[in-house]
C-alpha cells in the first residue's frame, strides 16, 4: 500500500532515470513529493474562444487538431512542431513548439486538444508559442486552470511533477495535522489534506488562498512557539551586571567629533540601563543606513570594557569586520582598550592579523608609532593564532571584532558579558531565535552567565512589524539621521537614457569621485549563473561604456581574500567602478564614491534598493542614485518612485511592508515556504493570531508533552534552522 513514508523509488510510475534528480532535490519519499511547493501559478483559468480579441492574453481554448506539421532544422538545431486547432469559432489558432517534436504523439489530426498560453497575432494568423497542452478529455492539470509551477531542475518539468503527483493526493489523507482541531475551527483555516490538495491542484484563486494562508500561518505559529520557548529559557539565565559609568559615558560622548543625535542617546541609555541588570539584555537596535549605529555599539562596549568584562562584535562579513574593527580603533584611540580582529583569513597563514588600538603600558604590543601619529593610524601587529587566542582568553583583549565564527569556534573567552551583532540580512524571527539559543551556549570562563545580546538591524523596520514578530525584544529605535547629511538624489533612469546616466559618471569620476554598479541576482541563478552575468556586464562595460576607466569586479564566486583586496582597491582608488553583484555584501564605506548605479532595479524590494543606496553619501560629496529599469508596467515605476520621493528608511520599508508583506519583508524563504504563500502573511494580523495561538499553548503545556505532533514539527523546524 501507498504511504506517506514510501520512497518514491518503489514507485513504478517514476523511472528510474528520474531518481538521482529526485534525490538531490530531497525528493525521497511520498511525503517529501507531497511538500514539494510550487512557487508560481499560471493561471490559465480563462477559456475563450479563438478569437483576435484576446491578443496578448494568457488564455485557455479546446479545439480539434485540424493540421500537424513537424520540421527539423538542422542548420539550428532544432525542430519546430505546429499544430493548428480550430474550435466552433471557426477561427484557426496555430501552436509551436520548439524541440518537442513529442507533442505529436498525443495531438494528432481529429483529436480534441486543451491548449493554454499567450495568444499572439503573427501576421493574419493567431497563434500560440510553447503552450500547455493536454487532450480535452481529461481532466484540467495542465491547462485550463490555474497551473501549478515549480522550480525545475533539469529533467524534471513542471508538468512531470504534476503527473506524478495527482495520483499521490490521496496519501495525504493519511497525514497527521500539525495543527490542532479547534485551532484549525478557531481561525477557520483549511485542515492538512486540503491545504495540500489545493496547493497542488486548486480549483479556484480563493481556494488557493485559503490554503496557502493556512501554510503560512503554521509557519508563523511554529516560529511563535519556538520564540517564545527559547524566551522562557533565555530570560533563566543570568548574565553578568555592568555598571553605568556616568562619567566616563559622559567623558566619551564630549570627546566624539560629532554631536549625538537625540535617538542614539536615548537608545545608548536604554541599552545601558539594561546592562544593569543581572538579566540577559535582548535588544534590537533598529536604524536606518547612517543613522549611526557603530557609536551606540561603541558606547555599550566602552562601558563594560571599563567594567573588565569581554565584548564580541559580529558582522556578517571580514571585509564589514576589518571596517568595525577600523571604526573601534579609531574611536577608541585615546582609550586603553585592546581591540582584536579575529577574521577567518587566518586559517590560510601561521600569522594572523591582530591589531589593538591602544596599549597597556606594560603590553608587549606596544607600538611607538601610535601616539605619535598625527592623522590616525591602525597599528599592526601579529600574532599566531594560538597566541591571540591565549589573549582572548586571558582577557587581555577587550573588544573581540569578527565574524559569526566567534561564537561558533573554538574560541575562549574569559568574560564575554556583551554580544553586539551587526545584521546583513534582516534576521526572520526563526533565525533570531537560533541566534539566542547560540547566544546561551557561551558561556563566560566560569560558566554562570550568558552574555547581553545586542543586534543591530541593516534595514529600519517598521514599528509595527517588529513589535508583532519581535514581541520578545526590546527595541530602540534610531529614527532620527545626523544633521550633517546631504539628500542623496535619486533619479529612475529608462532604458532610453541610461547613456546620460554613464556620462554623469563620467565626470563624476573626473572630478575624482567614484561609482558603484550594482547587478541583481539572476532569478533562481546559481552561483554559476550569477558569476556569469557579472562577467559579462562587467566586460561590457569595460569595453563598450567606460574603455578609460578602471572597473572592478566583485561576486559572490570570488574567495574572501579576493574580494578583500578588490575592496582594498576601490578603497584606495585603484579602481574607478566597483560592478558588484547583489549577493555581495558592499557595506564598506567609501566616503569617496557618489554615484550608484542599480541595474534591474524594478526587481529589488524597495527596503534593499534603500539599502544599496545607503553605500553612497557616506562623504561631503553630493551622490545620485540611479535607478535603472528596463520596466515599464505601472506598478514597477510607481513603487520606484517612493525612492525617488522620500530617503527616510523607515517610511520606505513601511511601504514595502505594504506592498510585499511581512514575508518577503523577512525572506522567510529559509522556512521552506515559497514566497507566495509567505506573502499572504501580509497582514501583521496573521503574525499576532499565531503569536497568541502559541502563547495558548505554551501557558497550559510549556514543553508541548500533549501536543507531540507540534513537538516533533518544532524539533524539524530547529534542525531546517540550523543547517542554514
Ligand atoms: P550605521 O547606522 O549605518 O551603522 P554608522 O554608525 O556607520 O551608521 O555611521 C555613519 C556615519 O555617521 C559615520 O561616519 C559616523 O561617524 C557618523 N555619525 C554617527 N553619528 C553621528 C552624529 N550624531 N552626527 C554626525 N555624524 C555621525
Ligand atoms: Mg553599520
């Protein structure tokens, strides 16, 4: 008997051929095909007659094949396949296919044939390219309807999957729902079997609806669960009480070159006020690009510094790492605080970097040069890495700056009271989750404490948002920039006048600025995809639009060490143009650079096109950001034109909630749900009812020990996590 654990390979209907594919998918079993999401649909739930007035509409006819022609095309390749069909109309409708020569076994002369796909005029004949096809007789799975699409790898298709998967449904049945009975009642959400049926077959957009909605909310409530659990654990622990220090606190923020802003005091004091405490701080430091983050983590680290305990600093990046690493040097210059860069470059050399800012005096690391200095300079000094690590260790080493490998080596700390963690992504609730769990498992040298934990967003998010998903922290807010800031102007540029666009920058690197280009990943590219397009328009733009300028590459392929030193490069004006891709973190600061270029920018949520343009400005220079979009659909230019209309990051990732939800707002991608049922998490609603339903459960069964269902979805989600 067919069940859910069954492996797909004791399935005849699935040859054998198929079964490596499926296995490097995970495809292994029933189950597994079941869960198998598709991240489209065509809807292609309009049948019409054939009919010109349905020229450039996806539509679905029925018809008798009236005409077959098949033609090889040596010279090319290929073979072209038509087919034409003409319904009670009359009127023929032409369908090709390109290399599907196939098509003809089933759809030949007489037969009734279900065709769907985008009606197009060629000359006086109406036709269709590549259609959805299927003989009339049976049932809608292909065409007709709204068709499910999934990611296709090679040799497997989309409609093989379907075909696959139909005769499977019925083994839903005998799935267990994660989701209790009167919860399900409660929220009026779909149970297991029909959320399943619907996803993969459904009958009408509402239905669809509802069952995504369903998938989406059991992803939000496990994500609430296993929050509010590790919240439970986390607030059980100590942490190590750190002082208020008025007078030194007082004594820095004078010395600073710059006037804090009325947010980053308020938010300096609440993060040390909860330092106080004898209880783990868990604080999200929520600012835009600017707002100017790096001082308030300076400010926490300063103050348990002098109260002799250890600070860790995370950045996503060593390249974001050696940049903190500079910043803390610089503003820690007059303090006698050792700061050390651990990065993961040391795993290639004996000697590894290691810098402190400032001495002991009885130190070995003393460096004559520091003081003397006039215009700041970072000391260099190295260590082996066992000798760094014996500094760690001791506590000699007071800031600890690297990257997520600091808590996750082998590395020993002899206090670490404080761990400040500067976010790339926007962290979804799961992860952060996972981030505290790894946060309780360091431990101080003794073993009794955990350390404070301080995060600090890329991207301003919304208050309301983050006070839904992120009830269980504390939040400061940096909603106010530093007075000294020229408006970036930002301009969307149609393709028709992009050149104007390249002879802006032009003379902007004239007048000795510099210039980013960003590209956007390739839509489900894989690295190989992505180093491809860089190449390329990198090429292109050496040699067609910028032959005298100096261009520099950076992708997501390149080794750390590689992408360091073409950084370093455009750092030191080595280079003009830095073409990087998306996936690439660019946070560096190069005050120089006033000019960004965005490439596809119709294709980025407006909260990370603001992201990207926070790189430029960073200096006195007056910068541009150019939007470039080859998008001419309303909806593209209208939501590109919030960027041109407002540079308050908060007020930009309001409207892109608005607009994308709380889903993509998070790229909860990780979960494993496609991002079109996480867009139906687009009220924050949903959020809450989940965020309630758990804390329902939790209050009456706080390890789950009568919801083993819900245990053991928890215990998969957690593993799913961590793998990330
Ligand atoms: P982010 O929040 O993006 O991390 P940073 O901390 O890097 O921002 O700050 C950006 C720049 O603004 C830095 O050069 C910093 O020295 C400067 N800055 C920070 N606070 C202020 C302020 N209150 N007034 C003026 N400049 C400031
Ligand atoms: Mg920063």
């Amino acid at each position: 008997m067919l069940t859910l654990k069954t492996p797909l390979k004791n399935i005849s209907k699935i040859l054998p051929k198929y079964h490596k594919i499926l296995d490097k998918l995970e495809l292994r079993t029933v189950e597994d095909l079941l869960s198998y999401f598709p991240f489209r649909y065509d809807d292609f739930s309009q049948t019409v007659k054939v009919s010109p007035e349905y020229i450039n509409q996806t539509v679905t006819i029925e018809g008798v094949v009236t005409k077959t022609k098949s033609a090889r095309i040596p010279r090319r390749k290929m073979t072209i396949t038509e087919v034409t069909i003409e319904d009670d109309n009359k009127t023929p409708l032409k369908a090709i296919w390109f290399n599907q020569p196939f098509v003809l076994e089933s759809l030949r002369e007489g037969t009734f044939a279900r065709l769907s796909g985008k009606m197009t005029l060629r000359g006086k004949t109406l036709q269709m390219t590549n259609p959805s096809w299927e003989k009339a007789a049976r049932e809608t799975t292909n065409t007709g309807c709204l068709v499910p699409i999934y990611s296709e790898t090679s040799g497997i298709t989309s409609k093989w999957i379907r075909w696959q998967l139909k005769p499977l449904l019925e083994t839903a049945r005998q799935m267990e729902d994660v989701l209790p009975y009167d919860l399900r009642q409660r929220l009026n959400l779909y149970d297991i079997y029909t959320a399943l049926s619907q996803i993969h077959f459904p009958e009408s957009r509402e239905k669809l609806l509802r069952a995504q909605k369903r998938f989406a909310f059991q992803e939000m409530f496990l994500v609430q669960l296993r929050t509010l659990q590790i919240k439970t654990q986390w607030e059980n622990n100590p942490a190590s009480p750190i002082k208020f220090d008025e007078k030194l606190i007082q004594g820095f923020v004078k010395k600073l070159p710059f006037k804090l802003t009325d947010a980053q005091r308020k938010a300096s004091f609440e993060i040390l006020k909860d330092l106080e405490n004898p209880l783990p701080m868990n604080r999200l430091l929520n600012g835009d690009v600017g707002s100017g983050k790096t001082v308030v983590a300076a400010i926490a680290s300063l103050q348990t510094a002098s109260a002799g305990f250890q600070t860790a600093i995370m950045a996503p990046t060593e390249v974001l790492a050696r940049q903190h690493f500079e910043s803390f040097c610089k503003i820690f210059e007059n303090y006698n605080i050792n700061i050390a860069l651990l990065t993961n470059s040391y795993k290639l050399a004996n000697n590894f970097e290691f810098r402190v800012s400032s001495f002991d005096s009885d130190s070995n690391f003393q460096n004559s040069n520091l003081k003397n200095d006039s215009k700041f300079k970072i000391p260099n000094s190295k260590l082996s890495r066992n000798a760094l690590l014996d500094e760690i260790k001791s506590g000699n080493m007071q800031i600890i700056i690297g990257t997520h490998a600091i808590i996750q080596e082998d590395v020993q700390f002899k206090n670490l009271a404080l761990i400040i963690i500067d976010e790339q992504h926007r962290f979804g609730v799961a992860q952060r989750a996972y981030l505290q769990q790894e946060t309780m498992d360091v431990r101080d040298g003794q073993k009794k404490t955990i350390p404070h934990l301080l995060t600090m967003t890329a991207t301003p998010i919304p208050r309301t948002l983050a006070i839904a998903m992120f009830g269980s922290l504390e939040l400061s807010l940096l909603d106010e920039m530093p007075k000294n800031r020229k408006e970036i102007i930002t301009k969307i540029i149609p393709a028709t006048v992009r050149q104007e666009a390249y002879d802006f920058i032009r003379q902007e690197i004239k007048n000795g600025r510099q210039a980013f280009v960003i590209l956007p990943l390739v839509e489900d590219s894989k690295v190989l995809t992505e180093l491809k397009a860089a190449t390329s328009e990198h090429r292109r733009l050496s040699e067609e639009i910028f032959p005298d300028l100096r261009l520099g590459l950076l992708h997501g392929k390149l080794k750390s060490k590689e992408k360091e030193a073409v950084m370093e490069d455009f750092k030191n004006k080595k280079s003009d143009v830095l073409v990087a891709t998306s996936v690439v973190e660019v946070g560096i600061d190069i005050p120089n650079a006033s000019v960004i270029i965005i490439e596809d920018a119709d294709r980025f949520g407006l909260s990370q096109l603001h992201q990207f343009r926070g790189r430029v400005g960073r200096g006195e220079h007056q910068s541009y950001c150019f939007l470039f979009t080859n998008s001419d659909t309303e909806k593209a230019l209208e939501r590109l034109q919030a960027m041109e209309d407002t540079s308050d990051g908060f007020e930009i990732s309001q409207k892109d909630l608005e607009l994308r939800g709380p889903g993509q707002f998070f790229g909860l991608v990780q979960s494993g749900l496609p991002d079109i049922a996480m867009e139906h998490l687009s009220n924050i609603k949903l959020i809450k009812f989940a965020r309630a339903e758990a804390q329902n459960i939790l209050s009456s069964d706080p390890e789950l020990a009568n919801h083993p269902l819900l245990a053991q979805a928890l215990q998969k989600f957690q593993e799913k996590i961590h793998l990330e």
